[in-house]
C-alpha cells in the first residue's frame, strides 16, 4: 500500500499500518477515502464513501441507493441522511469495517486530524480562534437558548437554527428543552466561554470569522459559499 501525502508537506496522513485492515481503502493526494456506514433499526445500513483531508475535514459521498446523489455530506448530514433515530452522535453512529467488523468512528484513528482541529478551535494557543457560546431566540416563547459552539458538529446546530426563521426551543433536542424551561438568568449569558476573559464581549480569541469547523460545503447558504469557494481559489 502506498502511503497517503498531505498535500503541502509531504508527511504521510496515515501509515500503512493504521489502515492495513480498514475496507475499501483508497489513496488520493489530497485525502484518504474508505468505506463507511449508518445503521437505521428503520432502513437498515446506508454506505457511503467517507473522505479524511490533511486539514481535518471529513466529507461523506453517499451511495445508499443505486440513484442516491447525495455527495460532499458532512457526517452529521450523513448521519441525518441515513435515518438514523438517535441522530447527534455521528462519531459514534457512523462506522468503518476494520477485519470484517463495523466499528464506530471515534474508535478509529480516522478522527486524527478532525480531532486536532477540533481542540484548536476550542481555544488552544496554537490553534485558531475558538468559538465561544452563542444564542438563538425562540420563535415561540421568545426566549434565548444557549448553543455551545465546541465542535463541527455543534457549530453545524447552531448554523442552522440561525438559518430557521421558525426555530422554536424543542428543536434543541440535546439538551431537551421547551418553552416551559426558564431562560438563563442575565447575569450567567454574559458568560460566552471566551478563552481570555469569560465575560468577553467579542474579541480576536473569540470571534471566528470563518473556518473549517463553522463553514459547510454542503451549506447553500452565501456565508457557506463564500468560504468554500475562496478555500478552493
């Protein structure tokens, strides 16, 4: 097997023996693609082709059905894709095959490189801005909902009930929430879990203005194309 070069410098994204036994292994210059799945108990497995880039992205082609054309999926849009009930959890959700078994992703060193820029957007020193806790106003009860912005994943909930002008504060159902639920008292908002200060009002290590965690390529949205577009110019 030949081994995988990160585009740029040239270091192997993964050794040889990191994916000897991982099914349908395929080596690209620019990223490692092998084949993945979502189990619904509903529609039963839907596979797609999971791609892993050297700047952490993750990006699924879906091949559920001969006539599927759903492609450049993020996870957690695979994962919604596939029917999956208990929707959320895409890193424990989504598999690979390793020796003939299914076994979830965050079991498998394909997270490597999502991992650590996840980590650098959460407010390393080494890594980029972090991005720090937002709020989202029900269309109902008019209440502000917190949304924690720590990974792809969140950051992809919290894009999407800014988008929905009819959010509404059941539509958090990881945290369970409803109208009845009180909302957080003024003096805990203020806190917005900025690395520098956690009452921080915005400042240059707290407020992203576009990344890989918090922009989607599966997003029609101009904020999403935009980003996309200058990523690939």
């Amino acid at each position: 097997m030949a081994k995988v070069q990160v585009r740029e410098s040239g270091v192997p994204l993964f050794s040889e023996e990191e994916l000897n036994e991982v099914s349908g292994v395929k080596l690209v210059d620019e990223y490692v693609e092998v084949t993945c799945g979502c189990t619904s108990h509903r529609y039963g497995d839907a596979v797609g082709r999971l791609r892993v880039f050297a700047n952490g992205y993750l990006e699924i082609s879906c091949e559920c059905t001969p006539g599927c054309t759903e492609d450049k999926l993020t996870p957690s849009a695979f994962e919604k894709h596939s029917g999956r009930e208990t929707a959320r959890k895409w890193k424990n959700n989504i598999w690979v095959i390793i020796n003939g078994e299914k076994v979830p992703l965050y079991k498998t060193v394909l997270l490597k490189y999502y991992n650590q820029v996840s980590k650098a957007a959460n407010g390393s020193q080494h890594g980029r801005a972090c991005h720090r806790d937002e709020f989202v106003r029900c269309s109902r009860c008019n209440k502000e909902r917190r949304f924690r912005l720590r990974t792809k994943e969140e950051c992809r909930i919290h894009h999407d009930a800014i988008a929905d002008t009819n959010w509404k504060c059941s539509d958090l159902t990881y945290d369970k929430i409803t109208c009845d639920n009180e909302e957080e008292r003024a003096s805990r908002r203020v806190y917005r879990g900025c690395p520098r200060s956690p009452t921080c009002k915005g400042c240059t290590s707290c407020v992203c203005f576009g990344c890989d965690i918090c922009r989607f390529s599966d997003c029609s949205c101009q904020t999403c194309t935009d980003f996309t577009s200058n990523a690939k110019a």
